[in-house]
C-alpha cells in the first residue's frame, strides 16, 4: 500500500502550523491517524508535538552558531546536511507504513526556486519510500488588500507547481481576517485570480511598476494553473474538511485503503421461525 504525503508549503507567517495542526485536529475528530513531519530547522511544537523533527538531526540556531552563517545561509546548510542524510528521513518514516505524514515546510521560497532542495526531497519520498505526494500552498488572505501583492503571491505559488510537478492545492489562509471587509463576490475574484482586479490600478505607482504588475497578473491567467480554496480556522468553519476532501482525491487515499469485511449478522433461527 502507498504511502499519503501532504507538503505544506507558502511564505513565513502565512499559518503553515497553524493549518498543519488544524488537518491533525479534524482528521483525529473523525477517527483518522495522521503525523506532523517537522522539515523546518527553526520551528517550534505548538498545539500538537512533531512526530518527526529535522531538529533530532541538526537544527538552525546549531548551524548559525557554529558555522557563522545568517538564517537564510543556515537553513539552506541545514538542507544541504539533510540531503547527505537522507537514510535517516528513511529510519525516521520507516515506521509509519500505513500512516498520513503531512510535512511542515520552511517559507524560504529559494529551497524550491534558486535551489533543487525541496524538488529532491520530494523525488526520493516518490521513488524511495513509495509516496503519494500532494502540496499545499498557502497564501495569507490579507495579501488581497494590496491587489499587486497579491498577484507576485499567486505568481510565487505557480512557480511551487511548476517547480515540484506535484499535485497540487493553493490555499487562500486566513480567510476570516478579511470576511467581512469583502463580499463574496469579490472574494471570488481572489480565490479565482481575475486579472481584470489590476485594470483600475491607481496612476500613482510608476508606470513602469503598473505596467509590471499587469504582466505578471496576465501571466498567472495564461496559464490558467492557479485557483484557491478559502481556509478559515474558526470552529464553526468546514473549510478544512473541504480542503481535505480535495487532498483524499489527489492523492487517491481512499483507493488506497483496504476494503473493509462485512459484518455477519447473527439469524435467531428460532425467532425467524416464530414470527413466521
């Protein structure tokens, strides 16, 4: 049987953790068994421990104390040493056959662009361990106030789809930060990218900046690759069953499972005969 992956990609501060811990949550709520792979050298635990942690083999603050290099020079060290290490990845997933690994990632958006670090580790889960790889990119709902910011956001994440040649799921996160400041209407047109949302664009930029961002948005819509789904983390939200409703069918979990055996119903011979 396949193994299930679910990557958990997108810039520093847009709720990867959060969204990690959520799917744990929902997934423990209707009798499923899942686990937190922790590939970020500078995290930290919060709602549920890392069954996984990048950390038991080498961490960033070691890294950066020991090697004199900054955060972003530390964490591609801390990778380059994960990849000359990758028999211990296979010790540590060796013993979740069966189970739904979902990996929390680092934002550096040059592990996956300017580097094949990500890329690598994700041919190996594929072609070594047997995986069925899905990624998840999150953008934070709050990028939408500033149209432009939010189109160098969605360019950032067709270039995670190109580059890892995974299935693939954007997530719009945050969504309940900006529900009530927008109607659904206009929503729409940031979970489906309109690059009509640049046509109004203030004069007040340089006409070279505005020119740019036209381009780029005009460059997403060619493509036609990116749409998101709405993640809010509220309680009283379905958002996250519907997200994981799309990662069950991208990386076909339930055809994977076993079929269950009927249960055999015990017939009372007697009070058949009875009722006859």
């Amino acid at each position: 049987m396949s193994r299930v992956g679910v990557l958990a990609l997108g810039p520093a501060g847009v709720g990867k953790s959060t969204f990690c811990n959520s799917i744990i949550s929902h997934m423990q709520s209707i009798g499923r068994r899942a686990h937190i792979v922790n590939l970020d050298p500078a995290a930290e635990a919060t709602e549920f421990e890392f069954t996984i942690d990048i950390r038991d083999l080498i961490s960033l603050q070691d890294v950066m104390e020991e090697m004199d290099l900054g955060p972003n020079g530390g964490l591609v060290y801390c990778f380059e040493f994960l990849l000359n290490n990758l028999d211990w990845l296979d010790e540590e997933i060796g013993d979740f056959n069966d189970e739904y690994l979902i990996f929390d990632c680092p934002g550096q958006i040059e592990l996956y662009t300017h580097i094949p670090v990500l890329p690598t580790i994700v041919k190996h889960l594929q072609t070594s361990l047997n995986f069925n790889l899905c990624a998840t990119y999150l953008l934070e709902a709050p990028f939408i106030i500033d149209n432009s910011k939010f189109f160098s956001g969605a360019l950032s994440a067709m270039s995670a789809m190109i580059l890892l040649e995974l299935p693939h799921i954007n997530i719009m996160s945050k969504i309940d930060l900006v529900k009530d400041e927008f109607s659904r209407k206009q929503l729409k047109k940031f979970l489906n990218p309109d690059p009509l949302l640049l046509a109004n664009e203030d004069e007040e930029y340089n006409p070279k900046f505005s020119r740019l961002n036209k381009l780029i948005a005009n460059l997403v819509d060619d493509f036609g690759m990116v749409q998101f789904l709405p993640l809010d983390c509220s309680k009283d939200s379905d958002s996250i069953a519907t997200i994981l409703s799309y990662i069950d069918d991208v990386t076909q979990w339930s055809e994977s499972q076993e079929p269950k055996e009927p249960v055999d119903e015990e017939i009372d011979l007697d009070e058949e005969v009875a009722e006859i």
